[in-house]
C-alpha cells in the first residue's frame, strides 16, 4: 500500500502530458503513473527478426508501453482543433486551438521537427479541395508536424526522462485491475502485475487520472458499469486501410501529406472518412490482449516504402437498446481474423467489385506489393459488415475523383481497421465526472482521437490538478 496525491493509470500521451504538465507549472504534488507495458527504450517488436506477429504476452510492446501506441505509430501532431475527436466540443473550438499551439510548442522543446506539412502550397490545395468537393467530399485543412516513428521515440524517451529526474514515480509492467470508490469518491485504485493476478498493491490518491488508451476503452467501459461512471455509448470505426502506389498519390502527398477527406456516401449516409495518411509507409500488425489482430500503419522519417497507405473509416452510432458497440467491433475483427488463420487479411479492390477473392500469385504480379509480409490474400468480404462495406466501395470511388487511380482494380485493402472510441464519459468543460476525484482522459474516455489531442487534454488536466 502507498498513498500520493496524483495517481495517473496509463503512460500515453493524456497521461503523460498530464504529469508534464504539473512539473511545468511548478507542481511539488507526489504523482505516480502505472503503465502496463515497459519503458520506451526496451520496447521492441521481434516480428522485425521472425518476419511475422508471434503475438507477443502478456502484451503486444507496438501498442502498450510508456507514450502508448504512439511510440510506434508514425508520429503525426494534427495541428487543428478540426481534427482528433470532439473534445472541442466541450471546452470550445477557440480555447482547442489556443492549447493545441501551446503543447505543439512542448513538442518542439523535446526535438521535434519543426516543418509543418500541408501548409506551403495554398494553390495545390485549394485545386485539392475543388476535386473534393466535386466528388461530394470535404477537405478538411490540417496542419501536419510529422514526427516519424523512428523519431517520436526518441522524442518519448526524453519525455519520459525528464519525468523521472523531476520526481515522477512510473510503475512499469502494472495494469490497474480496479478504483476504489466509496460513497461516490473515488479514493485510488488497486494494480496488478501486468498479465497476472499477482503483486496486488493498492494506491489510495486525492485525484485519480485514468487515460487507459485506445486499448483499455474496453476495461474502463466495464469499469463505468460496475461503479456507476455516467457514460454513453458513442461512436465505434470500423473500416480498412487502404494501400496504394506512391505515385498515384504524388500530388496530395506533396500538397497535403496528409489528405483528410470526409464523406457521407449513399445509400446509408454514415459518415466516412480518411485517416492517418503514410506517405511511403508501411502497414502493421497490432494485437490487442485478446489476441484480436488488427491493421495499423506507421511511416518513418528516413525509411521509406514505394507505397502509400491510409486508412478509411466507417463510424457507426447504436441506439437503444444496444450499448456494446466495442464488443460488437470485435466480433467483426474475430470474424477476419478467422478468415485469415489469425492474420490480418488484404483483398484487391477489383477483386471486391469482381465478387472473388483475392490469391497470393495475383499479389506478386501487382504494381502494388503488400508492405505487410505476412497479411494473407483472402475476402474481407466475408466478414466485413455489408453496410461497412458499401460505404467504403462507395466511398472510394468518391476518392477516386479527387485522386484517379485510388480505386485502381490493384489497390490492396487490408482488414481489420478498427477503433474503438465507443465509452464517452460525461464531464464538465474541467473534466469533472459523477465521481469526485476521478478524471478519464485521452482516447479511453471518448472525447479524443490521436496524439495531439490526447495531449492536449493531459495539459488540461495538469493545469486543474497542479
């Protein structure tokens, strides 16, 4: 047993710049900060020397660790209020800007690029923008400050030295099992050794800051069930992510680096969008506790493929009476994952018009050449949800407007894409929630979607609690 005034549970970017935040405002509060995973510099992925995901226990180290699954993502700070989930909605749009400035500039401090992309050629994107709206799309304006997978973990690092010589105590290889909560107080949280019901230790702190990630939407949902949190069930994607040449993607790589389009394609109207452009990059494998294996992308400062991929989304909204809108993404994902022996699955775009499968011998005689080795050539068809499915065919066509060439009969797409934002917390514009003393941030809590606004809700949260 211990006691602090601050306990964080998650070492992403909410939580860390939680933390960072209260030293930066000259805070002498006692802060612990439980990360499940390892420090940033002993994370590594065997799958560089066995060429494929040998689901790694108790956790995957792509998507657990100190910075999160950011540490390997491929480190993009969308520099708009426009863009990484609806937290300005909530504090306002102005006041979003304001603070996503202000934790760029933290950014900086720790060695990132100061190049800005998207920004430099306003006649390109504004011809850009013409196509889209053409093609019934919306582009939306976002400045890139494009970190690079290789880089942003040595960027973490710093951070994450800067931490522990100004005090901060990280327990590494902990997961929080529970939070204490008497009479509607939350009083501090009970952790476990990571993957075990071992090592059991209780934390009691005046202020608990639960920013679990994107991976632990699943364990604060049932969390908020079981003491009461109001919640409601919000947005779950699912989608694909989609790889191209390079040189089909030329122009709004060199424009935009990042084009973020959105569209509510017919005949359901859901909303679907583009996200987390890679210029050069390359698709990933991440798995989650369950061994649920899903695709991801990542693209390196200096390393660089002959493809460009990105994912596109299809956001699904539930009403009454379902509320398991996480669970019901899995089982979309378990479906795939089976289809492909637990690999992630990739098909050829003509293949899905041509109601076939792709094989692998079609793979190695395409333009495009998967840059994820392992991912088997199968039909997402047979898991991906028909609805899903018809917006993102529908979807890409509207792409193929902005970009000819994207709906090419070669283009790979590559299943399960799936995010889980699903938990929404409700809170005040300061973070307060139903539980005195309890704070969820962060992707976890529903209200953001990617670094810099998970960042930027930690700075928040560091002023509040300083």
């Amino acid at each position: 047993m211990r006691n602090t005034d601050i306990c964080i549970i998650g070492a992403g970017p909410a939580g860390i710049f939680t933390a960072l935040e209260m030293l930066k405002q000259g805070s002498k509060k006692k802060i612990v900060l439980v990360e499940k995973g390892k420090p940033v510099e002993k994370r590594t992925c065997p799958k560089s020397k066995t060429k494929e995901c040998i689901s790694c226990k108790p956790y995957c180290n792509i998507t657990t660790g100190f910075s999160g699954a950011g540490a390997f993502s491929d480190g993009k700070l969308s520099l708009s209020y426009e863009v990484g989930g609806d937290l300005p909605r909530l504090i306002g749009e102005d006041f979003a800007q304001e603070m996503i400035d202000y934790t760029d500039k933290i950014y900086l401090e720790f060695g990132a690029d100061t190049r800005v992309e998207g920004v430099s050629d306003e006649r390109g994107v504004k011809d850009v923008r013409k196509r889209a709206i053409q093609a019934g799309l919306k582009l939306v304006d976002c400045p890139i400050r494009h970190l690079g997978t290789e880089k942003a973990q040595e960027i973490y690092y710093e951070i994450e030295q800067y931490l522990l010589n100004h005090g901060v105590d990280i327990i590494f290889g902990h997961q929080c099992r529970d939070i204490i909560v008497e009479q509607e107080t939350c009083k501090g949280v009970v952790i476990e050794k990571a993957g075990t019901h071992a090592e059991e230790e209780t934390i009691y702190a005046e202020h608990v800051v639960v920013a679990a990630g994107r991976k632990g939407a699943d364990w604060l949902e049932k969390v908020c069930e079981q003491h009461k949190i109001a919640h409601e069930p919000g947005t779950v994607d699912i989608g694909v992510r989609v790889e191209v040449r390079n040189e089909i993607m030329e122009d709004v790589n060199n424009i935009l680096y990042e084009s973020k389009l959105i569209g509510y394609p017919l005949p359901f109207k859901n909303k679907v969008r583009t996200f987390c452009q890679n210029p050069g990059g390359f698709v990933s494998q991440e798995n989650y506790d369950n061994d649920l294996a899903v695709v991801n992308g990542h693209s390196y400062k200096d390393l660089k493929s002959n493809n460009t991929n990105l994912a596109i989304l299809c956001s699904h909204n539930f009403t009454h009476p379902f509320n398991q809108p996480i669970a019901y993404a899995k089982k979309v994902g378990e479906l795939t994952n089976m289809l492909g022996d637990g690999k992630i699955l990739v098909q050829r775009y003509g293949d899905i018009l041509g109601g076939k499968r792709t094989w692998q011998k079609e793979l190695s005689q395409s333009n495009v050449r998967p840059t994820l080795p392992d991912a088997v050539a199968g039909d997402i068809t047979a898991a991906m949800p028909y609805r899903a499915m018809i917006n993102i065919i529908n979807f890409i066509q509207s792409v193929d407007h902005v970009v000819p060439g994207f709906a090419a009969n070669e283009t790979l797409l590559y299943s399960p894409e799936l995010k889980f934002y699903s938990n929404r917390i409700k809170m005040t514009p300061d973070f307060t929630t139903n539980i005195k003393g309890l704070y969820c941030l962060g992707d976890s809590s529903g209200w953001t979607r990617g670094l810099m606004m998970a960042s930027m809700m930690g700075v928040l949260m560091g002023r509040k609690l300083q």
